[in-house]
C-alpha cells in the first residue's frame, strides 16, 4: 500500500486493526485474526449503515449489533471506543484484565454498546433472530399510519464457527419462515477455523443452504469498501427476507507470515511478526494503541449522524405522542421494561373444591389471565402448545404478513386478537428448543416484551447452552417446563427427566421454581414476572395434583421465600422434618398425617425453590429448618443429588438415582418408592438412627 493509494477510509481501517492486534498482544492473549480480516465490513456498517447514538446507548429505535463471532471482541470494543461510546483507550489497553470493561468475550452490562453476551458460537446469531422478532412485534403493535416510531435494523457479523453449530441452523430456518426483512447478517467468510482451513470441515455451499431458508443472499469481496457498501444497501432494501452477506475475508490480513493461516485466530502475533504487520500497513512500528488525528475526525462524524437520526425519530415520536397518547405511554412503560398497573389481579386462586389440578393446567390458566393484563407478555414452544398448556388463545400466531389463514389478509399494524401477523403473540418456535432459547434471549435484551418459552423438563437439556447464556447476562426469560418427573408415565425414561432439576440447579443466576399444586403455581408466576435479573425456570407436572387445603395449611404466598413451613407437629420443635418439592408435597403431607396418627410430631416444608430460599435470611432459614432437628427426609422425584445440604449427615433423601420406566405414572412413582409407605418407613428408620 503506497501513500498516494492510502484513503481516510484505509488510514481509519487500519487503526480498528492496529488497536486490536496491540490490545491483544499487550494482553498476551486474544484472537487478534478475525479484527484484522473483517475490520472493512464492520468499518462500513458502523459508520455508514448503522443507526445508533453513542452518547445515547439505549434510544429505543437503535439498530442493534450482534458480534456473533464473540471471540472477535477486539473489533468490538475498538469501535466502541472510536465511535463515541464509554470505553476509554485505558479500557483497549487492559483488555482481559481482572475488572476490565473489556473482557475476553462482549459481555453484556460491562459496558455501554454490547447488546448481548457472545462467545459460544452461534448463540449471537440465535439472539439476533430474537432480537428482528421483537422489532417486528413492536412495529406492528405501536406503529400508526404516519408515526412508525419502531422500524430499526439488526445486523450480526457472524464467523464460519457460527454457521457451524446447530443452534445457528435452527435460528436461520426459522427466520426465513418469519420473513424476517429487518435482519441482516454478514458472514466473514475467511476459511479458518481455530485447527484448520475449514474445508476440512465445512466444504457446503453456504449461500445455497440460506437462500433454501428463504434468505436473501449476497457474495462480495469483504475487503473491499464499496462493494460491502453497496451489498449492505441492496440488504437494507430487502423487506420480505433475512439477509446474508457471504463476504470474502482474510484472517490476520496485512501479517505476513499469519495471515489466511489458523495460528492468526487464537493467539497473539508476537512481537516480530506486529511490527512487520504494522510496517505493511504504513503504520508507526513503535507506537501502540496509536489514533492518528484524522481517524479521530472522522468517527466524530458517527456521533453527528447518530444524533441527528435519534433527533429526527424524537420528532417522529412527539408527534406520536400528540396523536396517539395512550399508545405512546405504553410503549415508553414496556420499552422501561415496566409491568401495567395491577397486572396481577385476574391471576386465579383455587380451592380445593376444585378437584384435582396438574400444575401445568394451573400455568396455562395463569397466562392466560396474563395475557389479558400484561399485553407485551409474548412466547409459545418447541411445537408442544396442547401438552405444555402455553396458547394464549385469541391472542393471534406471529407470523409474517405472507402467511395468510383461509385466504384473510392479516393486519400489517395494530394489536387484535385471533388474528395473524407480526402483532400475533403466540410464537410457534417449530421443533426446536436450541433456537427457541437463544431466540427467547434476545428478545429479553432487545426489551419492550416479556418472553416466554415451552417444552418438557427432560428437553431443557436441548436449551442448556442458551440458558446459560441468559443467566450469564441476567436475561429475563420464563422457561415453562412441564411433564417434570418419572410420573409422566408410560413415555419411558426418553421423556422422563431425572437428572435435570439437580442440573438446573448448579447453574448461577437460574432461578427455579417447583410448586406443589395450583396456588403456588400461580405464586410462581407472579414471582417470575417480578424477577428481571435472570431467567426463570417453571417446573409443572403433566398429572394433577390435590389443591392443597389452605384454610388448614400456611398460605401459599410463601413460595416467594422458596420455602416454607406448610404445616407443623404443634407447639415446639418438631421430631422429624419432611421436606418435599412438586407433586411430592402432598405425599409429604399424606406422610405428615399417618406419622401423627402413630405419635411422631413431623414438619412438612414446601421448597419450591433452593435459589430463592438461599436469598433468605439466616434467621428464618432456621426457623423453617432447625438446626436441632436432624432427623429429615427429603422426598423428591429427580436426582438425589445436592439435597445432603438440607437433610445433614443424619436425614435420607428419597430421590431417583437411575432412569425411568414406561409404565403408567401411579405405578412407575410407587416402583420407586414414592408412597407413603415408603416415606413414613424412611422418616422411622431416620428417627431410631
């Protein structure tokens, strides 16, 4: 590259590479390649295409940006830094440090700008899907002939490594079925993967299996400006589908002796091979983390538009205002991420003159009283709606605008029920539960719904890399999981989960809840709606359970504490505790009865929730669980595994430690020792320890 060839363009290029490579190097750890090869894309996007305030992070109409290829960070947080936002070169410079605002991968929350927690490939681009779904439901919910105050774009930069994994896959499949217009993902094509060139690998034709998806598809060179340019406004133009750019890069370009080679994607350069790489840029070989005064001027510019395109919508949004008030408001309380006045007052309650309840039964009927309250609340499952009892009816499919119901246009604007359209709040995820949580993520962090999502318990283990993903950055997500233990019956040990809640139960920031029958399964709705700081995981049975009799047992308002004393042995200390989760409590209880009939004064304590008990205080996790009391049993339907911390040393745990069977339900639980024979054998055999 000579001087008389070098544009303003090259010149701010290469300082989102330089940056990169020296933020890595410094850190002596990084994945330096990928910013050097698709610094010319996201050069492009960033300052040409996308719509975005840098002094004001969360206006609501924003494009959102999604670094799918996570480990890619540098190029992020370099753009970040150069276009305004609140990342200091400091932060460039203490890259992957202890406290850094600039960890290894973007991670949302530790700074201003990254949307959504990446690394785990293809994740990014399942939140992306989500994130286009969420636009699209706003647009058609708000938007008014004349104000369209929501109508902003998602773009993902996405690596080979995405396009590999399978949640990627399922999250494409849907969105071309969605028409989802808004979405636009260029894909840094550069042939390497962290061990290999990828046609070792991954030798299809890309492009083809997109445009099978029903996406609109592009090749350009990746490094050359104009033409990225021209295909993201042929993109932009595109309405009707999903768009992938398959652009053509070059991994470490400018190094070289790494450039195009799998040792420029994981490790640092060197320091040699920087200061060649910085020599074949033109670049200043002993400056570091280096901003030439004209680069400066020229991202400057990225504010300045962004301030005049947020100032135009500003516009848009006061006329808005003036016309459609009550609209207006709403949008601005589901965009704070606000529940309505009074939400929960059509939640039901039940007696037990109601009979018998499966919880899941209990759980459709609390969304559907949430559905009528809280109007943003949206989601649906992996193609189980009849069994996991998550329709809410009259409240239309979302679908696109193609997608027609014995030939009746849908509305392309305005919220109806039993309609379809992008207004539709029931989401039909299809057959895949990957997806539907990667999807379910994003459209928590792109905010203005409360997402929810379906499947049975034993399937969570499709969702957990995306659960973990929600939880790392704090996703307010509802997971409805039904058909929750061995006594879902004659499916057999495919279907019946056992192992799950113990494994739920080990990841951070998960909160789970197990009710014990119809009340608290609406108190664990309630809580859930409340909990913004994490995802939420429901646990309901398949079969009905006794509506527990309150007018004789504690109310079950304490399910908000994860635990809590259902009934006692009377005045004192208790001789043995029995404690139960789910469909076990009323065994618990049933136990409880026929141990005071032959003189032993037991505790029965529903705990709904170990996360929520643990938040407790010290003083009333004693009370519920006195420490002089060490005869306990715990009784549930899954692994045994963890419940030693609240039986101690001296209690049983009655549990499954192996696979179901199929056989129906009543027999397969008494086989396993769930009766109340069992359970008062148990408590005697602890009391005579």
């Amino acid at each position: 590259m000579t001087a008389q060839t070098v544009t303003i363009d090259d010149v701010c290029i290469n300082t989102i590479r330089v940056l990169s490579i020296d933020a890595v190097e410094q850190a002596a750890s990084g994945h330096p390649g990928m910013p050097m090869g698709a610094a010319p894309m996201a050069y492009v996007l960033w300052t040409r295409h996308l719509r975005h305030d840098p002094t004001q992070p969360k206006w609501a109409n924003r494009d959102r940006f999604v670094l799918s290829a996570g480990h890619g960070s540098m190029l992020l947080y370099s753009l970040l830094f150069l276009t305004g936002y609140d990342l200091t070169l400091d932060d460039l410079k203490h890259f992957r440090r202890w406290g850094s605002r600039t960890p290894g991968h973007p991670e949302r929350g530790s700074s201003t700008g990254i949307e959504v927690t990446t690394g785990p490939l293809g994740q990014g681009f399942g939140n992306a899907v989500g994130m286009a779904m969420a636009e699209r439901w706003l647009a058609a919910t708000f938007n008014r002939p004349g104000h369209s105050i929501v109508d902003h774009r998602t773009y993902v930069i996405a690596s080979d490594g995405d396009l590999m994994e399978g949640v990627a896959a399922e999250a494409a499949s849907l969105a071309g079925d969605l028409h989802l217009g808004r979405l636009i993902v260029l894909y840094d094509s550069n042939l390497i993967t962290l061990s290999a060139t990828t046609n070792v690998t991954f030798s299809e034709d890309v492009g083809a299996r997109f445009a099978a998806y029903g996406w609109h598809v592009q090749h350009v060179d990746g490094m050359d400006v104009a033409a990225v340019d021209a295909a993201l406004a042929a993109a932009r133009a595109e309405e009707s589908r999903p768009s992938l750019i398959v652009a053509r890069t070059h991994i470490g370009f400018g190094s070289p002796h790494k450039q195009d080679t799998f040792q420029a994607h994981g490790e640092p350069l060197g320091a040699d091979e920087v200061r060649l790489t910085k020599r074949a840029y033109g670049w200043p070989e002993d400056r570091t983390f280096y901003v030439p005064e004209e680069v400066q001027r020229e991202f400057a510019k990225v504010g300045t538009r962004g301030a005049a395109w947020r100032n135009a919508w500003q516009q848009v949004m006061d006329g808005y205002r003036a016309a459609h008030g009550e609209l207006a408001d709403e949008f601005a309380r589901v965009m704070a991420g606000q529940l309505p006045p009074h939400w929960d007052d059509r939640l039901p309650t039940y007696t037990p003159q109601d009979g018998a309840v499966a919880t899941r039964d209990a759980g459709g009927k609390a969304i559907e009283a949430l559905a009528e309250s809280v109007p943003n609340l949206v989601g649906g499952s992996a193609d189980l709606d009849p069994s996991t009892r998550t329709m809410m009816k009259g409240k239309g499919d979302f679908q696109s605008a193609t997608v027609l119901e014995d030939g009746q246009t849908p509305p392309t604007q305005g919220a109806a029920g039993g309609v379809w359209g992008y207004a539709g709040r029931n989401i039909h995820f299809g057959i895949r539960e990957h997806a539907m949580t990667a999807i379910l993520t994003g459209m928590a962090h792109h905010g203005g719904v409360v997402p929810f999502g379906a499947t049975f318990l034993t399937f969570s283990d499709y969702m957990r890399p995306s659960i973990r993903l929600a939880a790392l950055s704090a996703g307010h997500v509802i997971y409805v999981w039904t058909h929750d233990s061995i006594a879902l019956g004659e499916d057999g040990p495919t279907h019946q989960p056992v192992e799950q809640l113990a494994s739920l139960r080990a990841m951070p920031n998960l909160l789970l809840l197990r009710p014990a029958d119809a009340n608290e399964t609406v108190e664990a709705w309630r809580i859930a709606m409340r909990h913004t700081s994490g995802p939420v995981g429901l646990v309901l049975t398949r079969q009905k359970l006794p509506v527990l009799d309150r007018t004789t047992l504690a109310p079950s308002a304490g399910t908000a504490r994860g635990a809590y004393v259902l009934i006692d042995a009377g005045e004192g200390l208790p001789e043995l505790i029995l404690i139960a989760t789910g469909s076990e409590v009323s065994l618990a209880l049933d136990a409880h009865r026929q141990l005071a009939s032959e003189g032993v004064r037991s505790r029965v304590v529903s705990m709904p929730s170990w996360e929520l008990f643990e938040a407790q205080s010290a003083e009333y996790r004693q009370a519920v669980l006195p420490p002089a009391v060490h005869a306990r049993v715990s009784v549930e339907a899954g692994s045994p595994f963890g419940w030693e911390r609240y039986v101690g040393p001296r209690g049983a745990i009655i549990g499954v430690d192996r696979f179901g069977a199929s056989a129906p339900g009543p027999e397969v639980m008494a086989r396993y020792g769930f009766s109340v024979e069992h359970v008062v054998a148990t408590a005697k055999a602890v009391l005579a320890r």
